[in-house]
C-alpha cells in the first residue's frame, strides 16, 4: 500500500470520527434544546397560572370592599335626599310640604338601602 493510500484511508478514518461525533452533538444539541424548551413552557404555564391566582384574588377583594362602597353609597344618597327635602321645606316655610315629600319618596324609590338602584315606585 502506497503512501498516498495509507494517507487516503487515514483520512477516511477521522472523516468518519467527525461525521459520527458531529451526529452525537447533533442529538445532544437536539435533547438539550427539547429540554430548555419544556423548561421554559413550564416556567410560562407557572407564571400565566400564578398570574392567573392574582388577578382572581384582587377581583375578590375588590369585590368584597366595593360592596361595603355600595352599602355607604345608598345610606349617603338616602339621607342626601332627606336633608335636600327638609331644606326645600324649610326654605318654602312649609308651604310645598306634600310636594318636596312626594319628590323625596320618588327618589328614594331610585335607591334601596343596600345601595342598589332601586325601581321607581309610584
């Protein structure tokens, strides 16, 4: 065997050292970005579930203390009526009484004492 042919089939030799090392790291490569991948979808789904518990948590809160909000609401509307109403009737010497107490019970009919807007009544 020549030279050139020792040379060609040493060669040939790490051709197929690289060629099947490079098919390893391929797979490696392949395996580890597979890997990153379920990582990171995990990480997402974590932190969109996370996100997710929050979001419905400060719902519930903000629900919870609106409804105290709505409760003050329609006690403040309800004495601001009356007041409004002792006032005109004080202002008119008592003269329109049955009227300002008619306006007054109409709107009151507006709100419910919970704080909900009522229906009008009459």
């Amino acid at each position: 065997m020549s030279f050139f042919d020792k040379a060609k089939d040493a060669f040939e030799d790490i051709k197929d050292k690289v060629t099947g090392e490079g098919d390893d790291a391929s797979a490696r490569i392949d395996d580890a970005a597979d890997a990153a991948k379920d990582r990171v979808d995990s990480s997402i789904d974590d932190a969109a579930d996370a996100a997710k518990n929050r979001a419905d948590d400060a719902a519930d809160t903000a629900a919870n203390e609106g409804a105290g909000f709505l409760d003050q609401a329609g006690d403040t509307a309800a004495r601001g009526i009356d007041s409004a109403g002792d006032w005109a009737d004080s202002a008119s010497g008592g003269r329109f009484s049955e009227q300002i107490d008619s306006v007054e019970n109409t709107a009151e009919g507006y709100v419910d004492q919970d704080g909900s807007a009522g229906t009008r009544e009459g």
